[in-house]
C-alpha cells in the first residue's frame, strides 16, 4: 500500500480561524479535515499523517517553519505529498507552494496542490508542483479534491500522464514531444490553424505563448517638496458606518473618503471591515494603515507638498485581479483630474 501525507492550515486542521493563525507546525497521525476526503478518493493508497500549520506562522517564520515540518518528514514512509486545496486563500496558496516545492526538493516525490487561478500561489509555484485548477472556496472541496487525487492515482500507478489542459492543472511551462495518433503531419495541421484565423474561427494554437500584464515603472517625482501625494489602501479602513458597503472579502467596491480637516484617523470614526487578518491594531489605531499622522508631520516638514484631500479605500483578501484592475482604473480617474503625482499604497 502507497502511502501519502497532507498539508493544511489551521482553519481546515480545525484549530481555528484567523485568531489562530499563528498556530505553530504540527503532525498528526491519521486523517484530519479534508485528510478525510482525500484517503477516500486514493486508489491503492492511504493517508498516514496530516500536517497542520498557521497561514501566519508560515508566512512570517518560513525557515523555521519548513525546518520543522522536514523535521516531522524524516524517517516517514511516504510516496506522495498532497496541500490544500487552498482555493483563492493567497496566505494559504503561499504555504502550500512553499511546502511542497521544500519537499520535492528534499524528499523526491510527486507534490500536488490546487488553488484558484486568482491565487498568488498559481504563479509563485506553478513550475515547481503540480497546482489543479481549483475554485475560489470551499464549496469546491470534494471537486478539488477528487482531481488532486485522480492525478496522484496516476502518478502512483504509473499510468500515462497527459498534457497540463487534460489533467486539469496548470501548465508548468515545460514541453514535450508527442507522436499523434493520427499521425497528422505538423504542416497540415499549422494550415488549417491559418486557415481558420483568417476565416474568423476558433483554434488552438499548439504553442501557447504567456500573455504577461506589464506596467511600466513610472519616472522618480523631481521634487517631493512640491509633489501632491495621495493614499491608496487595500487594507479596509473605512468610515465607522461602512458607507460604501464594501465587502470584507473579494471586494467589488470602494470608497473615497475626505481627511483633509483631520491630522489623524481617530479609532471610533474609522474601522477596518478587512476579513484577511486580525483587525485589532488597525481598530485600535487606524493611522498603521492609512498613516495620515506621519504625512501630516511630513507635510508640515516640506518633505512633500501636499497630502491630497482623500484616501481610497478597498479590501485585497480574495478580491481577483480583474476586479482589483477596473476599481483601480476608477479611482486612477479621480487622481489624475486631482493632479496627483504620487500615490502611496499600503496593504495589510
């Protein structure tokens, strides 16, 4: 019987939520959480240990972290390693790519996750783990979890492996020759590609080429001393009210908001309603995320010229990138009608 392990968080390990996100690294024997699951869909193989680790904990002590966690692995019996899913969570995508790319590295076996393509964690490991196209949350957990497993019973049993689009992961950015069983010489099939471009018809190119989202690097502001600057925040500070109602989570909104009479965000009159990290520090003092007292003090230094009259406000945590890119383009809009030439943005 192969043996397998799983990686989780400490929300799927159920230790808890984000107060618990620190939870140091630690194994269990058996099955815990989606452990559970993934033991039923393995064909010829069983789940011995469950891995559970704080998204936080990984994130802000990676080495030692994944020290302890290869510490747990020595002397382990085990042929394939599994993490996740972590659907759009990006922390957890982070751990679950770090993870496996560590134990590939160390130990020589398959590693397979999924995550949503809005995932950092997509781009950041795709070329070092298989990563399954999952979905954006936890709805999706038998689905995702039956492909990781489907793969993995492949791996194990030595069966053919297909193309990264018929697996179902995504592509790794590796090629290799495949004999046709048509046996279709490429110069035919390179014409009819051609042909149906110029006809307006749909085809499949056999050599994807990536399509990269640039953006240039603007040129340094001259004076500082002179410049209008303005805050731009993904970490959810907003009025007491909320009035914009933006999600807490994968944002669709955001909000604009006058401080121009104000020398600091006063806890009381303005919150954070982001969902993605333990809001107390930012409640308590909302000027460690939109630092309204320091540009205050700089402004009042010359160091910059003016702070302009509004901040803009949205929440990052699961918010995709195509929505972050239109709310961007909105509020890029007010900035430039505004003369802004420089903008500050803080997170989280």
């Amino acid at each position: 019987m192969k043996k397998a392990i799983l990686y989780i968080n400490q929300f799927f390990g159920q230790i808890g939520g984000e107060e618990k996100a620190d939870f140091e690294p630690e194994i269990r024997e058996g099955l815990v959480g989606p452990a559970m699951e993934l033991n039923k869909q393995l064909n010829g193989a069983e789940v011995t240990h469950t891995i559970i680790c704080g998204d936080n904990f990984m994130g802000s002590n990676e080495k030692e972290a994944v020290g302890r966690i290869m510490k747990f692995l020595e002397g382990k019996d085990f042929d394939i390693f599994f993490a996740g899913p972590a659907f759009q969570a990006g922390r957890y995508g982070n751990a679950c790519g770090v993870i496996c790319k560590a134990v590939k590295e160390k130990f020589d076996v398959p590693v397979i996750s999924s995550m949503h393509i809005e995932n950092p964690g997509v781009e950041m490991f795709r070329k070092d783990v298989y990563i399954f196209k999952g979905g954006n949350n936890a709805g999706r957990m038998r689905q995702d979890i039956g492909a990781m497993a489907a793969f993995g019973n492949k791996l194990l049993n030595g069966e053919e492996l297909l193309w990264a689009d018929a697996e179902g992961y995504y592509g790794r950015g590796k090629r290799h020759q495949v004999w046709l069983e048509s046996k279709e010489p490429a110069s035919k099939r390179v014409v009819d590609m051609l042909v149906k471009k110029l006809n307006g018809e749909p085809f499949v190119t056999e050599l994807p080429i990536p399509k990269k989202d640039t953006v240039a690097v603007a040129p340094a502001i001259k004076d500082l001393g002179k410049a209008n600057i303005a805050v731009v925040t993904t970490g959810g500070i907003v009025p007491l009210a909320n009035p914009d109602r933006i999600q807490s989570a994968s944002a669709t909104r955001w909000g604009r908001y006058d401080y121009s009479k104000m020398d600091r965000l006063d806890a009381g009159d303005f919150k954070t309603i982001h969902a993605g990290f333990d809001p107390a520090a930012a409640n308590a003092d909302p000027n460690v995320i939109v630092p309204l007292d320091a540009l205050r003090a700089y402004e009042k230094e010359g160091k910059i010229g003016k702070l302009h009259e509004y901040f803009y406000s949205t929440v990052g945590t699961g918010t995709t990138q195509g929505e972050a890119a239109r709310m961007a383009r909105e509020i890029v809009e007010y900035l430039r009608d505004a003369k802004v030439d420089g903008v500050i943005m803080t997170s989280t």
